[in-house]
C-alpha cells in the first residue's frame, strides 16, 4: 500500500463519513465514496414480518443482527426498542452480532453489554462462523432464533453466505430459524463528481477500503469499462478479498474490520 494518497471509504452513508472524519483524526487522508445505498425495505411483506418478529420476540432464544445497518432499522419500528429491552429483561433472549460495528450500535440504543453476544475480541475475523463459536453452547433443540437482515432493492431473495451458514448450523442444531428484512440495499446513483473520483481513484495511488463484497460489484457496475490494474485496495474478510481479485484490482491487503486494526493496516503501510 506503499504511496497510497489517499483512502477511499466504500462504506454506505452515514458510516462513510464518519470514517473519514475518524481516519482524519489519525491523519489519513480519505474521501467517501459509498458504492451500497441503504434505507428501510417498503415491501409489505418486509414490514409484516418485522411486525410479526416484534410480536414474537419472548419466544426467541437469540436475535441475531447481521450489521449495524439490521441493528438500526430493526429498532427504528414504532416500539421496537421497548419491546426488545422488554424481552431481554423477562427472559434469557440474547442479542447476537457478527462484529463489534455492530455491537456498538446495539450499546447506543441502551441495550445492556451483558445480553450481547459477539466473536472473541482476538477472533482472525468477524463474522458468522466466529459468532457461532461464541453462541454455539446456548442452543438446544426446539430454540428459536431470529436472524434480521437486509435484501437487494426489488428483489425479495436476501440470502448470504455469512447468514446462510449461521442458520445452517442453528437448523443442525434443533432450532427454528425465521427471518425479518429490516432494510434494502441498492447501487449508488454517481454524481459527476462521485464518477470522476472514482476513475482517478483507479490509478492515482488511492487505496480502495472495502467492507462488502457487494460494494465491488456495484463499483463494477458503475464504471464497467474500467481497468483496476493500477488499482489497490484493503479488504476486511477474506470473501471479500475474492471479489476484490475478481474484479481485477493489482494490489490487495487484508485485514479483519475493526476500525484500530484497519488503521494500523493502513499506518504500517505509510
């Protein structure tokens, strides 16, 4: 990552900004570039099943949140956060989260650190896989477990390696798992500007920080001709890393998600 000018944050809004300003804070230069629009799923369907989930919630065993972005919009419904804290309080309901990003989001809302669950801090990534090492123990037959995840704009299929294998391994397990979709994401629109960054971003040193392997394909999507051999970039999970070298970029560096370790990724580099 050697010369890198400058750092650009794939992240979707509002996080993108506020990891500019973050990397800032250190002294990096970077600038927002979010390649995955999110909001609230308009689907009746979608709404009917938040609606049905937060009806249920005494019943489950675990709500597992697979980001942030699921964490806020699950308790953006009307009474969501009452319910949820209700239902921790009056039985043994966990709150499970595939990283720290994630745990935050939880923690601001008031929810209490000793009823979150999450991957070892010295876990090699975050993810499902290292969540179900942590959570694996609180299942027993008959356990019902909600995952709250998003789907692609227009499409009603939400599925993802990650959170397929978790409920994979929860279904082995004896549990039910049911599903809520509690946002969208879609391809950003590029402004002008937004599209000229993007192609001097491919070849002028920046270095590209991914997040999401869907954020690479909307990237691709958006720029279809454009050659990413110049390119570098620093992926925070090895799938997306694969997506990242699919998409042809020169140079790739790995490094697991939280924002201390994608600093010193970056740092060691400068």
């Amino acid at each position: 990552m050697a010369g890198a000018q400058r750092v650009i944050v794939t992240r979707p809004q509002p996080d993108a900004a506020q990891w500019v300003q973050a990397l800032g804070q250190r002294d990096i230069a970077a600038a927002a570039l979010p390649l995955i629009a999110i909001g609230p799923s308009p689907q009746p369907v979608h709404q009917a099943q938040l609606q049905t989930a937060l009806a249920q919630l005494a019943q489950y065993r675990a709500v597992m949140f697979v980001s942030g972005n699921a964490a806020h919009y699950f308790l953006e419904q009307k009474n969501a956060l009452t319910l949820m804290q209700q239902a921790l309080a009056a039985t043994n309901l966990r709150a499970w989260t595939p990283g720290p990003g994630t745990a935050q989001v939880l923690l601001a809302r008031g929810l209490e650190q000793a009823r979150i669950d999450g991957p070892a801090p010295d876990a090699a990534q975050y993810d499902s896989e290292a969540l179900w090492a942590q959570v694996a123990t609180q299942i027993t037959p008959g356990a019902r477990v909600l995952i709250v995840r998003g789907c692609q704009a227009g499409q009603g299929d939400a599925s993802g390696q990650g959170r397929d294998w978790l409920a994979a391994q929860l279904r082995a397990a004896g549990a039910t798992v049911d599903f809520a979709i509690a946002y969208q994401r879609s391809a950003p629109v590029f402004s002008p500007e937004q599209q000229a960054l993007a192609h001097a971003a491919a070849s002028d040193g920046s270095l590209w920080l991914f997040s999401s392997s869907e954020a690479v394909t909307h990237l691709q999507q958006a720029l279809p001709t454009q050659n990413w051999a110049r390119a570098q970039a620093l992926a925070t999970h090895p799938r997306i890393a694969q997506a990242v070298r699919a998409a042809g970029f020169g140079l790739l560096h790995e490094c697991k998600p939280a924002f201390t370790d994608v600093v010193a990724s970056i740092e060691s580099a400068l």
